[in-house]
C-alpha cells in the first residue's frame, strides 16, 4: 500500500513544481515579483463534509453513507489530502457475477479511506488567507475490512441439477479488502467568511478486490465501500460543505476572501 502512496505523492509533486506561478496583481502597494512569492509555508486547512450521499439515501434507501476529509493548505499551491468515510449497500437482486440472479440478497458495509495530494492551478494571492481554488490530482483508496454478506444466489444455472434436488446456492459472509485509485478535478470558494462550497469530479479505476475460494467457485464483489459498483462506478462526484481554519495572520488586507 506504501508504494502506490508514495507514487501518487510524487507524481503530484513533480506537477506542482512543474506549474508556473500565478497572482493577483491588484494588490496596493505590492509588486508583481513580491505577489508571487508565498508568504508562509502553512496557511491553513480545508475540513470538508461531502453532502451527496446524504442526499442519494433520500432518493435512494438502498444506499446509505458519509465521508469528511481533511486538506492541508501548502503555499495556497499544493494540498494533501485525507478522507475517512463509511458507506453501505443494499445491492439485493443486483448481484449478478457469473449468473443473474434477481432473488439474491447481496449487503456489503464498511470503512473506507483515501490519501492523496492535489495541486491549485487557480491565481494566487498569497497575501490573503483564504482563496477560491482550481485544483486537480490523484488518490488511493482503501476500503481495508468491509463486511459482505451473499444469500440465495445459486451456484449453476440447474440445467444439470438433477429434477429432484435443489439447485445449489450460495452463502456466504465475511470480511474483504479493495483498493483503487482515482484521478480528480474540483472547484473550491468561500460563500461565506471561512465557510465553502466545492464539486469535484472523480475517474476511478479499481486496483484490487480480494476473492474467496469456494471449491469449484469464486465470490466476486460488486460493489465496494467508497469505490461502488465495480460495473458502473469508474465517474464519481463529491459536493463539499467546507470551513477553513487559517493559520496565516497577514496584514489588515489578508482578512479579505477575494
């Protein structure tokens, strides 16, 4: 898991360092040349709640979750990121992995959480606090021990099952390990004094999904806490509700958002 950490920092670093300087020349008194350069390491961090699941398990009972996460403002240029959240599934009937089976109970539940690093290609002021922000980047995901419970699903179609026996099914429940990654872009801007709106958009590819022998079969998750349908889970959408704590006190003029 380390390695794939390691290579989403450092290719988003080598980005990073790759971007030209961008600022606000607006700023009295300041000269472009001063405007450009970061006036502190550490200038603050974002801590976000994302609202969409909150708002599909409206619409959507089957469904249920959360995730927050937490971004460290570097230079207002680069951000590393932490996400911990929870989701399950009702997924009953939808299990389809090698033969449908429409009277299937398939649950799965668990923690999930992301580490990455993106990179703010919006203009800087680095004499203010608090700027809205462009940004994009790169993730891992892990959802690490997540419960799946699989029932009624059969094993064959029954053509061969002889006519007096059942057909055989499957049950199972247990734990599971998945890992993906994911390549993102996003917006971010005050609304109101600390207080922020975000969207981000997300293309994810799934890197691993444990398996459990069966004799002559295998379990194959559909979905996965955080990463969601194998099938139709490669976009997904974050929309933040943010508060910004700044740890950069500037001049009288850093106290303005914009």
């Amino acid at each position: 898991m380390s390695r794939y950490i390691w290579r989403i920092i450092s290719a988003c670093l080598l980005l990073a360092l790759s971007l030209p300087a961008h600022s606000d020349d607006s700023h009295a008194g300041k000269s472009r040349k001063a405007s450009e350069k970061p006036q502190t390491v550490l200038y603050g961090c974002y801590v976000d709640v994302d609202v969409m699941d909150p708002i599909i398990h409206i619409f959507d009972d089957t469904r249920n979750g959360f995730d927050a996460s937490l971004e460290v403002d570097l230079f207002h240029r680069i951000y590393p990121t932490f996400v911990l959240g929870y989701q399950s599934y009702d997924a009953s009937g939808k299990y389809d992995y090698p033969i449908p089976a429409e009277d299937a109970s398939y649950m799965v539940d668990g923690l999930y959480f992301k580490v990455g690093l993106s990179v703010n290609i919006w203009k800087r002021d680095y004499f203010k606090k608090l700027n809205p922000i462009s940004y994009f980047g790169l993730n891992f995901g892990c959802a690490p021990n997540f419960d799946a419970k699989i029932g009624g699903y059969p094993i064959d179609n029954g053509y061969w099952t002889p006519k007096n026996e059942a057909v055989p099914m499957l049950s199972y429940e247990g734990k599971n390990l998945a890992r993906w990654g994911e390549a993102f872009v996003g917006m971010k801007a005050p609304v109101a004094g600390h207080f922020c709106l975000g969207v981000e958009v997300m293309f994810k590819a799934l890197l691993y999904s444990k398996v459990k022998d069966e004799t002559a079969y295998k379990i194959h998750h559909s979905y996965v806490p955080g990463y969601g349908s194998e099938k139709n889970g490669r976009w997904g959408f974050r929309y933040t509700l943010s508060y910004y704590f700044s740890f950069y006190k500037g001049n009288s003029t850093a106290d303005e958002t914009y």
